[in-house]
C-alpha cells in the first residue's frame, strides 16, 4: 500500500488546517491509519488512528479535543482535521498504515514502533506561528 499525505501549509495560530491522506494499492477498509508528527529535534509521536473497518478512532493527549480524524473508503482518504493551531503543533506530518487481522491493538497503533519501514508515507509540513 502508497501513502500520499498533503495539505500542511503555514498558518497563524488559532486557526485550522485540514491534512490528507491518500491510501493506494488496497482498500482503505482493510487498514488503521495512523496520523503522527515529528518536530525539528523530538521524536516521531502518533496524533490520531482510525480503524476503517469499524471507525473506532484513536487520539492522542495532545490531540483529543482539537483534532479530528475521519476517512471516506470510497475515496480512499483519511483526513486529520486540526483546529486552534498552536505554534508546538508545528512538525511534518505523516501517516502510516496497518493492515487490519486478528485483535485490534488499539492505542498501541499511535506508537511508531508498531510500523515497519515500508508502511510509511512522506510527510507534509505543517507551521504554526504569527
């Protein structure tokens, strides 16, 4: 499976951005995507995971509240809503994908140790600041 992310851009903060997620080569339905971040100097941390066989969904403590992640299989595209942007959400942004079989591990998809190398899409770039 291809992960294609986009829609970082440069905003000021409180405001929002919308980031895809384009899923090739399978259905979208027989994976989790995950939404992570890696700022300049930190590590990779996952935001949000949607399971898209049955929309469970995943967040962070840094994302629960602000963020929102949805997909539409038909359209294989997972999107990451972020609202009140602040300059520490500042990170290229990434998605990967797990393909669904056998127990969900749950929160355990928003550890970017759980992914192999090749289930890595490139990232897009997201800045907050005034």
């Amino acid at each position: 499976v291809q992960l294609q992310a986009s829609g970082g851009g440069m905003v000021q903060p409180g405001t929002s951005l919308r980031l895809s997620c384009v899923v090739s080569g399978d259905d979208l339905e027989n994976y989790a995507i995950a939404w992570f971040r890696q700022a300049p100097g930190k590590e990779r941390e996952g935001v949000a995971c949607i399971n898209n066989r049955d929309k469970r969904t995943y967040y962070a403590d840094s994302a629960q509240g602000r963020f929102t992640i949805s997909s539409d299989t038909t359209k294989s595209t997972v999107w990451l809503q972020m609202n009140n942007l602040e300059p520490e959400d500042t990170a290229v942004y990434l998605c990967a994908a797990d393909r669904l079989g056998g127990p969900s591990p749950g929160t355990i998809w928003l550890n970017p140790n759980y992914y192999e190398d090749e289930s890595w899409g490139q990232g897009t770039q997201v800045t907050v600041s005034s």
